[in-house]
C-alpha cells in the first residue's frame, strides 16, 4: 500500500492533537495557571492527601503535560522530572519553570522510552487524572515504572475508574436514564471524532481524532504486581477532577461529586505500589 494511504498512526495522531491543546490549557480557566504563579499548588487535596512525603525525593512525573504538577511536587521538594510526548507540552513546562524559578527537568518523549530518556534509579513515580487511556500496552506501562523505579521505590497513581467509559446519560440529571453504552472489556483502540476540548469547550480543534485503550481496573493492577510492584493501597473515590458521569456536581475548584444524597458510584481509583 502507497504510504499516503496508510492508516494513521493512532499514538500520532493524539501527539498531535495534545500539541494544538497545549497553548489552549495554559490560557485556560481549567487549569488555573494565574494561581499556580501566585503559589498555589496544582495537586488536588485527594492526592496531596496520598502521595506521602516527597521532599529530598528523586521523582519522575510521567505524562506530566505542561508540567503544572511536576512544578508542584518540585515546591514540595521533590527533585522532580517530568516527561511527556508533546514538544509543544514540554516547551510550556520548561517556559513555566523559568517563569516561577521552579527547578524541575522536563523531557521528551512516550512513557515506554522513559528509562532511556529520563534514566532509572527514581525513588518515586507519579501519574495522575486522564493519563492511561492514551496508552496501548498496560502491561509495557507496568514493566517501565518497574524499570525507571529503584528498588524500594515508590508509585503512585490517581485516575478515573474505567467503569466511567461504559456509561452515558441522555439527560443531563444525575443517574436519569443512565445506559451502560460500552462494554467494560474493550479491546483498543476506540476512536473519538470530537472537535471539542474538555477544558475550554469553546474552541474548535483541529486534530480531532484521538484513539483511546481502556484498561479495566483488574489489568492495572495485574500488570502492576507482575512487573515486580507491591500494592500498598487501591483506594475507590466517589469523586473526580472531571464530571465523569453526566449530572455530577461540582463541589469545589478540584472536584466533581453525585448530588447530595444520590447514590455514590466508584469514579475515581489511587494506586501506591512499592517495587519489591
Ligand atoms: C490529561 S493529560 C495529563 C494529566 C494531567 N493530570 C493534566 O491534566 O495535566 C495527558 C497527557 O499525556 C500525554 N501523553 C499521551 N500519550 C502519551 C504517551 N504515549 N507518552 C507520553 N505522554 C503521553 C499527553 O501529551 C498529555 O500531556
């Protein structure tokens, strides 16, 4: 086949619809990078609550965007490294770093390079909100967090509960007319034409074709434990950084609730593992 008529490649195809987010996420209300300059951190309580300590800490931040977390750990006194596949993400980091004298490295590249690209003896891993669906292999994943970490060393993971993916409301109130729509066993990739963005749902995008892989909760932390991780803790949240079911609630600048007093499902799960 000519190569112009070759199918796209899908990790491409999001790389280049990340890039064109990048500069809309910075001016964003959603992330907040006015009060991230004025000292605040960008860590929601949920995960300040869970990471532990992590001054004096040699820590990669994987999939860390335009770094507004990697910078938060760093204020916490982590030495931080933050890695992401979107040049255009790590350009924003590193312009941010030197306009808040935050000290932090920022690299290039796809999660499976990071122990070529970022190195591994790190004593703590952290990913967070919206990361796993953009990758293919879980179990890859898995086997680099594994490389990259010392041994002893720490993981720690917030994110959306796959349950979330398999459901879709018609209406806009909590749990009215609520279908499960997608099977929580997807093979990937599932491809999404939407032109919107979550942050700014003004804007029109261009690249608007993104490939997504769902891993259930059980593959996680399979891949996980077989990659040579002790798991800590698997804690289940009744709230999320994004409204994941249609009709949740914001309850404060970090979180997405059901109403108050409408049955609770899980849509958010954490992870600490420690590689044995
Ligand atoms: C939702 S964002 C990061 C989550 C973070 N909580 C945030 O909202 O800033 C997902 C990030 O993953 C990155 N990404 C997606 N696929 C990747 C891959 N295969 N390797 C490295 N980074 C990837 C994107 O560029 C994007 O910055």
């Amino acid at each position: 086949m000519p190569a112009d008529k070759q199918a796209p490649d899908p990790i491409e195809q999001n790389r280049a619809r990340w890039d064109e987010v990048v500069d809309i996420h910075v001016k964003s209300d959603f992330y907040r990078v006015a009060e991230f300059k004025r000292g605040e951190t960008s860590l929601d309580p949920l995960v300040l609550s869970e990471i532990g300590d992590v001054a004096g800490l040699k820590l990669l931040h994987l999939q860390c965007h335009f770094g507004l977390d990697t910078l938060s750990l760093a204020r916490l006194g982590a030495r931080a490294t933050g890695l992401d596949f979107s040049s255009k993400a790590i350009a924003a980091a590193r312009h941010l770093a030197d306009e808040t004298g935050v000290e932090a490295r920022f690299v290039e590249g796809r999660v499976e390079q990071a122990p070529e690209i970022a190195g591994t003896d790190f004593d703590m891993i952290f990913t967070s909100w919206g990361v796993l669906v953009w990758l293919p292999d879980i179990t890859a994943w898995a086997q680099t967090i594994a490389r990259c970490l010392k041994p002893g060393g720490r993981f720690y993971i917030a994110e959306g509960h796959p349950i979330i993916w398999t459901l879709e409301d018609t209406k806009e109130r909590y749990l009215d007319n609520l279908h499960v729509v997608r099977s929580y066993f997807l093979e990937g990739p599932q491809h999404w034409d939407d032109p919107r963005d979550y942050a700014d749902p003004s804007v029109s995008l261009s690249h608007h074709v993104s490939n997504e892989w769902q891993h259930t909760l059980g593959e996680v932390v399979t891949a996980l434990a077989q990659a040579g991780l002790r798991i800590d803790f698997l804690h289940e949240h009744d709230r999320l950084v994004w409204p994941g079911i249609p009709g949740m609630e914001r309850t404060g600048p970090d979180f997405f609730e059901a109403p108050k007093g409408a049955p609770r499902l899980p849509v958010a799960y954490s992870i600490s593992a420690r590689k044995v």
